[in-house]
C-alpha cells in the first residue's frame, strides 16, 4: 500500500464542447468528482518530516520476526498487525490500540493447534467483507501446499470446512493477492526462485483465480505463458495504461520481465520488446510515476549488474523510464545508492504528492525525497532514527493521520516507525 499511488487508473477523458462558460464550469467540476479519483493527502509542511521510533508501543520488543504484515483484522479504522516467527510456527495478531499501543492476541484456534512451519503469508481481503483474510503457504519445498484462513473481522481467522487448501507446485515461496482479471475480487499469484518443471509444465507461476467469496480455481495454464526459472519477486501495476495490472518480474541472475495483461487475466511476455536488455542479479522493484506523466515507471534494486550495462561505474540500482504503452527504457541516477541494494519501497512520505524512495541496501537504510520530475535528494540522515539495518518493511497508517508509518525487521532486531510531520 503506497500513499503516493492512486487506487484508480488514470484515462484520458474528454468534455464535448460547450458554448456556455458556466455551465462547462459546473459540468468541469461534476466529471472531477465522478472520475477523477482520490486526491492525494497534502502536508502542511513537507519539511518537517520525521520518521521517529516507537517501539515501545509494542508489547514484545524482542520478538524474532520471520515476516510481518500490516492488515485490517477487525472493524475499527485502524492498521493492525499479523507477525510471523523466525521458529514459522508461532504466529499471531497485534491489535491497534491507538495511544495504548498494541495488544498481542490470538491469531485462532487453527494457528494455535499447526504443527507445520509456515513458509509464507499474505493478507488480503478474498471474500470483501471488510477485513483482511490470510493466505499460508505451508509444508516443504517438495509439496507446499497453500492454506486459506477467514476472518471473522475481530481478529480471528478460521478455516473453511470443505474449501481453503490448495496444492502448489514445487519450489512455490511466495504468494501476491491481487486483482488480475478486474471483477473486483482479489486472485492470488504464486511464485518461486526454483520451480521444479516436470517434462510438460514449463510454467514459473501459479494464479488461484478467485471465483467469489474466498473460493478459488487453477487457471495457470489458461493464463499464464511459459517462462524461464529464476523467479525473485514481482510488482503489479498497471504499465501501459489499460487499466488493469500487468506485471514486471525480477529475477535473481539474467534478464527481468515485463508481463503485459490482456484486460481479462491472461499475460503475454513482452520482455523483448518492451523492455532492454540488461543482465543483473536483480532482487526487488517497485513504481511510481516518477515524472508525473500518467505512466508507471519502475525503481529496480540490484545486488550487481554486469559491468556492459552499468550507466557509470558503481551503478547498482537504475530507473525504468515509461515512455508510454508500456515500453521502458533505462535511466541511470547517481543518487540512488552504489551499494548491494536487497529492498525498495516508493511511497509519498513526507505529503508533498511526489514518490520517495526507502533503499533497504547492505549499508543500511537510503532514504531518497522525491523533489518533483527524476529530481531527489538524500535524506536519510535527517529523516531516519539511527538504528537502520533491516531486511524487509511494511506500511500501513497506524495513527490514522492520512500518513504511512512503518515496521521495519531483520533477524536481529524490529523496530516500529511512525511518520511525524510536526
């Protein structure tokens, strides 16, 4: 979730002409309001932002953290918080109190009672009833299967009695709820770094399509092309301006893909034509619209790449540039940081409506402020408390004032961030 982006997909539309001023005035206004979308949260003052610790709202400072989440667990208007263990057995809810802080509570009798390490997990909400329900990968790499748990929208989340698991193929690692066929309902993609192929199933990923109310069915082969293995991470957006997502794949050695969605959930592969070459040990990427054309560009965060398709020496991250349609092209940026970089995460922190950047690189954490078209500046010493040493982060607004804060984890340490403009 990301402040800087609209949940609506920008279209052109046009008003038919009208020979009163006024009542094109009025008619100006009505279509703003009808399609223009949600405006995003301006601050008062961009430059007093802060991301200040607060740890200390958490009833267990010294947990383990596997994996976290933020999600909506029960009715209240707050972000709560689903943490998984570095043990993947123990698992379990943290309700927002507001001021109080946050409340440790059970996840369910089912996570009480499992026995299997819990690989991976996603919350979404599959059923739309208002709260966030979890989606499990479990078991080995050999025959993980995925398990669907519901929430009851006071924070605890049970399984169906006749539906809710589903086999996976192996290698499978991760799990993105997300609307791929645009009937409202979120479907979830599936994928790993090293699938393992049977002699007639060339296929990287596996889409569950959510056919209403949480009830799901495997239509990989229908939609999905054949891809190589290598599968690191993908980000869904819509990238060439259709109004439904595509989806650009990073890939841990070779070359990245740009998957292109023909409106009703079926991909082709349109990496060689619509994105350039470029071998890289990539690990992650988000977009923005960096230079407020109507387009999502890309941000892609690299542990190296190969030294022929390096913009200058040290280059280890590089922007995607959307010239329209969906076709990118590589933009070279000697802000981002030259370091072996694992994470990034594009939001609108400081409320000036343009895309910021948090690096998470092997130095620590970069962050970048967005200053208006492919313009930033370093901020992380002035922005960031001290300790910045993680491996993945989460956001959600947990203070309910229109702002993202952030948990941030690594094996050694969480931390809890909240956004202060003031």
């Amino acid at each position: 979730m990301k402040a800087c982006k609209s949940t609506c997909q920008k279209k052109s539309c046009l008003l038919p002409f009208l020979i009163n001023p006024l009542v094109s005035g009025l008619l100006f206004i009505l279509f703003l309001s009808a399609c223009g979308g949600p405006k995003p949260h301006v601050a008062d003052n961009p430059a007093s932002q802060r991301f200040r610790d607060a740890t200390r709202l958490f009833p267990i400072e010294k947990i383990s953290v596997a994996q976290a989440s933020f999600l909506r667990a029960n009715q209240d208007s707050r972000y709560d918080l689903a943490i998984l263990s570095q043990s993947q057995q123990e698992f379990f809810i943290l309700l927002n109190q507001g001021k109080k802080g946050f409340l440790k509570n059970p996840a369910g009798q089912w996570t009480r009672n499992n026995k299997e390490k819990i690989n991976f997990f996603a919350a979404a909400d599959l059923n739309r009833d208002g709260g966030d329900d979890l989606i499990l990968i479990l078991g080995g790499s050999e025959n993980p299967k995925t398990r669907i748990l519901i929430n009851n929208k006071k924070g605890y989340f049970y399984p169906k009695e006749k539906e809710g698991v589903y086999d996976l193929r192996s290698g499978i690692q991760n799990v993105v709820p997300v609307d791929l066929d645009g009937d409202g309902d979120k479907d979830l993609f599936y994928f790993g770094n090293n699938l393992k192929s049977p002699a007639k199933n060339k296929y990287q990923t596996m889409l569950l399509i959510n056919k209403g109310k949480g009830n799901f069915e495997n239509l990989t082969s229908l939609l999905m092309p054949e891809l190589p293995p290598g599968i690191r991470d993908a980000s869904f957006a819509d990238y060439d301006g259709d109004g439904v997502v595509d989806v650009f794949l990073v890939y841990s050695k070779g070359q990245n893909r740009l998957l292109i969605n023909n409106g009703v959930g079926k991909f082709s592969d349109r990496t060689s034509s619509n994105i350039p070459r470029i071998l890289d040990d990539s690990m992650h990427a988000d977009w923005a619209d960096f230079d407020q054309d109507g387009d999502n560009d890309l941000l892609v965060v690299n542990r190296s790449i190969h030294k022929i398709y390096r913009g200058h020496n040290k280059e280890t991250n590089y922007f995607l540039e959307n010239t329209g349609g969906g076709n990118f092209r590589k933009r070279s940026h000697k802000t981002l940081p030259r370091v072996p970089s694992k994470k990034v995460y594009l939001l609108d922190g400081n409320g000036n409506t343009r895309p910021d950047a948090l690096i998470l690189t092997a130095e620590g954490v970069y962050y970048l402020q967005g200053r208006g078209k492919w313009q930033f500046s370093d901020e992380t010493m002035r922005r960031l408390p001290r300790f910045k040493m993680f491996d993945q982060m989460t956001f959600g607004d947990i203070n309910r004032d229109r702002f993202l804060d952030l948990f941030a984890w690594s094996r050694k340490s969480s931390r809890l961030w909240l956004n202060r403009l003031d």
